[in-house]
C-alpha cells in the first residue's frame, strides 16, 4: 500500500557544526547544513517514499535559501510554507568523542516561532493522513498556542504525532512540563528521548512514564534509548526494539530520523488517519524495528543527512532484516 500524505509542521534551523582551522587558535570554520527536528523528519519521510508536506516559515536569507533546496531536492511539498520577513534560526553544535552533539542557539524574534491563525488557516488537510509537530514550535511564543490550536482542529480528521525534543537552552523544561499533559490529550503518537524523558520526569523509568502519558490520553508513546534501542508501549502493552549496530559518525537528526521511519511503516500499513484503531503491538514492533534502521542509517554519515529508500533497501538485504 502506498502511503498517504503526512503534514509535518515546526522549524527548520541552520546546524552549524565547528571544523578545525589551520590556525585553530585564532579563528573558527563552521559548516552549515540544514536542520531542525521538524525539517529532518520531513526530509526522512519523503526520501522514504512517504508524500511529506512541511509547514514552516522559510526565511528569504541565505540560509532560508538553502533550506528550501535542501527541502525540495528531497521532494517535500513546501506549497504552504510561509516567505518569512525574519532571519533564520542558527543553531552551533559542538561534537563530543562519541558523535553526540551539544547545541548553543541563536533565536531571537527569527522566522520560526512567529507563526500565525491566518499563516496556518491557508493549509489543506484533506490528503493528509497524520500531523507530526513538536521541538520548540509547540512551546516558544508567538507562535506555540497558534500550533496548538491548530492542532486541535486537524485531530479532526488526521493522526497527530508529536515529538517534544526538549531544548533546554531556548525553553526552561517547566514550560514544556506545564503543557505536556495539554498535548498527550491532542495526540495519538508521542515519540521523545531518553533524554527528553530525564527532562520532563526525572529519575521516573521508561515504563512509569508511559504509563502517566497513557493516561493523559495518547495511545502510542516510544522513547528511543540510544544504543539500547528503543521502549514502546500501546496501550500499556508493551515491546523493547534494539538499535541497529553501525559506526556512529554522529547522532545528529537519528531520532528524527527513527520518528519518520515510524510514521512511515505506518502509513504503509495504512494505519494512520484516525486514532490509531487498527493498531496493535505487532505492527508498533515492526514499525520500530524500521526507525531503528532508518536511524543506523542516519548515524552513519555526518549532520542530519537521512537515507533515501534505496540506501535503506540495501541495507535490509544486507543484514537480513
């Protein structure tokens, strides 16, 4: 079954990774490549074969730019993205000996948060099977009560997925706390970090976790755990799924990418589209064994740079799974 068209709506952000100089102790080299949760799920989707439309707001400045050619050379849909008048936002990443990155971010009045009613009105849902949002499009203002609510409306007729990818820099985590419970009753899939989980719930296991985001209202929730893979629970029923072994370049844009393979299993089974109702633990366990590839895969290279289908085709035939 091909999939249906999923709307992914948040920020698109320039990650500017640091590279060593010849003189690296008087000057710094950034390379710049296009980021952002919401933006890297979009791009994961529609290099899987999942018709991806994006809603942001795409600054006209040199990297505004350049994500509107990353975004359409991976064949998002940008037909409703908004011209924005604000700069972009610009996100620096320091890389550890392990891949994992540590941001600083530069975010004031920039295009992404300034959503508005009549910006997100002018967006056709009637193709769209499932919403996906999250990061800090729900939670910084202007823009986060204007995503809510547009959220609230697409419920009507769409899957919502949400992925909260706590920025503790840019948003204290109470804030994200404070309205986390107001979005598992908006959702039907929340996808998060064990990080994110250490954030929102201290010291609370995995499992505890689910179970008080379950009765907040949302059905699925999946938290990715590094290289121990990755907990699901449906319901309260409940499947691990491990990582897929690869050579990690870095992390960067891996649970985004996992995210997209989830979504994208789904809509393929034809699952998505209402609150999840067909679904069972089965297909959730397939589903996550697919963003566990999806996300090896995306590990492997460097910055968020997710696999188009055929990459991950061979990589299937090659370990057999």
């Amino acid at each position: 079954m091909s999939p249906r068209q999923i709307t992914v709506l948040g920020e698109c952000v320039a990650d500017a990774f640091t590279e060593p100089t010849a003189d690296a102790s008087n000057e710094l080299a950034l390379r710049v490549l296009p980021g952002g949760g919401p933006a890297n799920t979009a791009v994961s989707l529609a290099r899987l074969g999942t018709p991806a439309r994006f809603l942001a707001r795409l600054s006209g400045d040199v990297f505004g730019r350049l994500f509107r050619s990353h975004l359409e050379a991976s064949g998002v849909d940008l037909s409703y993205a908004v011209a924005a008048a604000e700069p972009s936002t610009l996100a620096v990443a320091e890389l550890d000996a392990t891949g994992q990155a540590t941001f600083s971010f530069h975010a004031q009045n920039t295009a992404d948060w300034q959503w508005t009613s009549a910006e997100l009105a002018r967006a056709d849902l009637s193709e769209t099977a499932c919403v996906h949002t999250g990061s800090l499009a729900l939670v910084r203002e202007p823009g986060g009560a204007v995503v809510e609510e547009f959220l609230r409306t697409a419920a009507q007729r769409a899957t919502i997925s949400v992925d909260p990818n706590v920025r503790p820099l840019l948003v204290r985590p109470e804030a994200y706390r404070a309205r986390l419970a107001h979005w598992c009753a908006l959702a039907d899939i929340l996808r998060l970090s064990e990080d994110d989980l250490e954030l929102l719930l201290p010291g609370t296991p995995p499992e505890q976790a689910c179970d008080l985001w379950h009765a907040a209202g949302v059905r699925l929730v999946v938290i990715t755990l590094g290289a121990d893979g990755a907990l699901a629970s449906l319901d309260g029923e409940r499947v691990r799924v491990p990582a897929v072994s690869t050579r990690v370049v870095d992390t960067v844009g891996a649970g985004d990418s996992f995210t997209a393979g989830l979504l994208h299993h789904l809509g393929t089974l034809g699952l998505l589209g209402g609150r999840l109702t067909e679904l069972g633990i089965e297909e959730v366990e397939e589903a996550c064994r697919f963003g566990a590839r999806v996300a090896a895969l995306t590990c492997s290279v460097a910055g968020p740079n997710p696999p188009w289908s055929d990459q991950l085709a061979q990589l299937t035939a090659v370990d057999g799974v």
